[in-house]
C-alpha cells in the first residue's frame, strides 16, 4: 500500500489519462497548496508542454496544453542536468534565477 494512496499502487488503469488524474490527485493531497504537474520535453519542437496540472495555491497558472520554450523552463535545466535537481533558493542559482518561469 503506498502511504496515503492507498491501493493506488494495485489499481489497474484504462488510460493515461486516467492514471495521471489519480496520481496528480494523490499528490494535491499530499502536497496541499503545491502546483504539481506532468508535462512534455519536447525536444523535436523545442516546447515544454504541460499533460495536465492541479491547480496549487492559484498563484501560478498553468493550464493543460500550455507550453513555453525548453529554455525557458526549469525542468529543462533540471532535467538535462544544467541545473540542480534541488535547490534551495532557485533565486539565487546561475540557472535557475534568470528563468522568468521561476519569478
């Protein structure tokens, strides 16, 4: 049983879809008042494209189907290793301080 999920971890799914909505739910009530997101590399068309979103504290929007440039977006940097995987004041890191993502 994963904690908090319950048999999320057992549960068969018929779609994608499906199992990015459960699992997204799962994180909102784990991470209250947190955006969490799956989103897209893109690298042939260079975009970061966001799956789906649970909407956070509503100070961010981010709407399935949005997209911004790969450059643009701290999980690009994260992710090609550019960047730390953790950072305890993006503000302040080389990378990630300039994002206008970050702001």
């Amino acid at each position: 049983m994963a904690p908090g999920g319950g048999d999320l971890m057992e549960q068969g799914f018929q779609s994608f879809w499906e199992a990015t909505r459960s699992i997204l739910g799962l994180l909102e009530k784990r991470l209250p008042g947190s955006l969490v997101f799956v989103a897209h590399l893109d690298g042939a068309d260079g975009v970061l494209r966001i799956v789906d979103a649970t909407a956070g504290d509503g100070s961010v929007a981010v709407e399935p189907g949005q997209s911004v440039p790969l450059d643009a977006s701290l999980c690009f940097h994260m992710a090609s290793r550019r960047a730390p995987q953790l950072s305890g004041d993006a503000a302040a890191d080389p990378v990630y301080g300039p994002l206008a993502a970050r702001r």
